[in-house]
C-alpha cells in the first residue's frame, strides 16, 4: 500500500510545481505617463484573477466599444530583458530593495535615491519600462529606476502582461481584462 501513496504525493506534488506560474517581476502601475484610457475592442470575457489561464466569470462581459473603468493594473514582467553598459557610468537612481512586487504606494512614497557605479560590459536585467525613458531592472536582487544614459542600450525588451481590475459606474469590481492590441482600443490618456 506505500506504492500507490508515494506515487499518488508525486502525482500531487508534481501538479502544484507545474500549475504554479513563476514571474520575474509585478507592479501595480502602468507604463507611461497619465491616466490610460481603453475602449473594448471586442466583447471581452472577464477573468476571475489577472492570468491567462483563469476562469472567465460566466454572464458577465463588457461589450465592444465600451469604455473599460479600472481602479487597479497589473503590469507582469513573464520573461526579463537585458540592458547592457556600452561605457562606464555614475547613475542616481531610486532603490526599493530586494521585492517581486512594487506597489503605486512604494513607488512614489517608499524609494531610497542613491548612486550606482556601473562597468562596461555589464548586463542589467531589465524589468519594466516606466516613462520618459525610465525602466525598472534589477541588480544584485535590487529592484531599481535606471534613468536614461547615453553610456546604457537595451539589447533585448522584456516581456509583459497588462491587466486592469474594470469596475461599474459604481466602482464596484467586475473583473480582470488582459489589455492589448487584440482586446482593446488605446485611447488618449488623461493628465
């Protein structure tokens, strides 16, 4: 009887290590300036969690050309990219520590300014793009805001998922949309 048991925790074991996804970086904020603005750009289906696998939540959609209200973002990094120093550089940049989740709050309130050296040759793992140049990467486990440089090239971009959490005219939750070129309309943001 030990057999079938052993064989039936590995089965489980191995199912919780394969259904688990694993990503490189979160963020509560969107890429670049001002508020964004989308436009259903087809009936789009709800999810229950800001995955791709989720359950959609049945009977409930928001139909095509509607304005989509959000109250959250998710900004997922799924596969990390590279920024590489072409030439040595002293950069002031803003620390968050060692985290796989930066929230709007940490973002604009909790950052510590300090001043990294960077060697030629270095290769940098590249996160999230911000605004007005400014990206994300991560170095020695830091979660930092690297500025734009002449001396700094993006040799790969990194991978993303946007979701928002859309709300009623209540503001009330209705679900999570997966936003991109193929389930929305971008429309001009809002300063």
């Amino acid at each position: 009887m030990k057999y079938p048991k052993a064989v039936l925790w590995g089965l489980i074991l191995a199912s919780v290590m394969f259904s688990a996804r694993v990503y490189a970086f979160e963020s509560g904020l969107w890429p670049g300036e001002g508020r964004p603005v989308f436009i259903a750009g087809a009936d789009l289906t709800l999810q229950a969690r800001p995955v791709k696998d989720a359950c959609g939540i049945p009977k409930l959609k928001i139909l095509k050309g509607r304005k989509i209200d959000f109250t959250e973002t998710r900004y997922r990094t799924v596969k990390s990219g590279e920024i590489v120093v072409t030439a040595p550089a002293s950069l002031s940049v803003t620390s968050w520590g060692k985290t796989d989740y930066l929230s709007p709050e940490a973002y604009y309130h909790q950052g510590k300014i300090k001043t990294i050296e960077l060697k030629s040759g270095v290769s940098l793992e590249y996160l999230q793009y911000r605004a007005e140049g400014e990206c994300l990467i991560k170095m020695n486990d830091e979660v930092l805001s690297l500025p734009p440089h002449e001396n700094i090239r993006i040799a790969s971009e990194p991978r993303t998922e946007w979701w928002v959490l859309a709300v009623d005219e209540q503001k009330q939750p209705l679900g999570w949309v997966l936003i991109d070129d193929q389930t929305v309309e971008f429309a001009e943001r809002q300063f």
